[in-house]
C-alpha cells in the first residue's frame, strides 16, 4: 500500500482541517519547532488501534463532535489486490479509505465498493417458486389438511404458524 494523503483536524496543532499529499517514494518532514511534526508522526499511530483519542490531544478550546479527527487514504498496489483476490470483485479494489473519530474506532472503506452478483440467488429463488408452485407440491400438501401461505405450513383450521415442512411440533 501506498500512503497517499492524510486529513487531520481538531487535533493538538491542527485545529483547522490539513490535507498533507505525498507524491514521492521518500518524504521528509521539515519545520520549525512546534510546527506539528511530532504530532503528525503521533496521530499516524493511531491507524495501528481502536482506543479514543486522549481529550488532551484535541486542539485546546475545540470539542471533536462526530467528524473524524484523521482520515488517511491508501493506493492498493498489485500485490494487495493480490491478496484480495479470493472476495468476489476484490482485484478491483484501488483504493483503502480509514477514519477515526475522537472516540476510537477505526472505520475502513474501500473504492471501488464490492458488489456481490445477485442473480444466482435471484434464479435459485424462481426455481424454487417454480417448484413449490407445481401441481405435486400443491395436492400433497392438501392431501395432508394443511394449506401453505408464505412458506409456513398451517393447520387447516389452527391459526397457528408452525416451522418446518408442517410436521407438528413436539
């Protein structure tokens, strides 16, 4: 993966928003003392857990609310779409989003978002209905006083819903 931007606001020095972009192979960090070096390095670590941001590291004066105080953005490179290669629509994956609030946990995203192909389910559910509609189906269920609603089977005169293929319960 590749680090392609960071977000940080409200935190320590960066009371207002900053996008830091990274273009190269190598980066370097320069500035004067107090510029939020330090504190860039330090919120980095975050990405590595789940606990809350201390109250001390949000900028003085400022409250964090619900938007995230980091959000970094990574380019996948071939070998991570590799490994991602096993999730349907996985080796299209380009880019991994993360987010953290004042309160702690990561949140991940991904672009593009995985799409699972429905239309299997979607066949095998007409072929069932098909098959439930067939005339077998129908008169073997009446022929055992039972009507079927909705995939429940029901006493014929009970009112009361009973699972399975409408064995009686107990």
């Amino acid at each position: 993966m590749q680090l392609v931007w960071i977000r940080i606001r409200k935190y320590r020095r960066f009371s207002e928003a900053q996008t830091l972009r990274f273009t190269g192979k190598l980066t370097a960090l320069v500035g004067p003392n107090e510029a939020g070096k330090t504190s860039l390095l330090e919120i980095l670590t975050h990405l590595n857990r789940d606990e809350a941001f201390a109250r001390l590291d949000v900028t003085r004066g400022e409250q964090a609310g619900d938007q995230p105080l980091l959000e970094v953005c990574f380019f996948l490179e071939p070998a991570d779409q590799q490994a991602l290669g096993d999730i349907p629509g996985g080796k299209n994956v380009r880019w991994l989003k993360v987010s953290k609030d004042q309160e702690g946990p990561r949140e991940f995203g991904i672009e593009p978002d995985l799409h699972r192909d429905l239309r299997p389910r979607r066949r095998t559910a007409d072929q069932l209905r098909q098959a439930l509609a067939h005339p077998l189906l129908s008169k073997r269920g009446e022929r055992n006083g039972r009507a079927r609603r909705g995939g429940i089977a029901r006493e014929a005169g009970a009112g009361r819903a009973r699972p399975g293929c409408g064995r009686p319960l107990g």
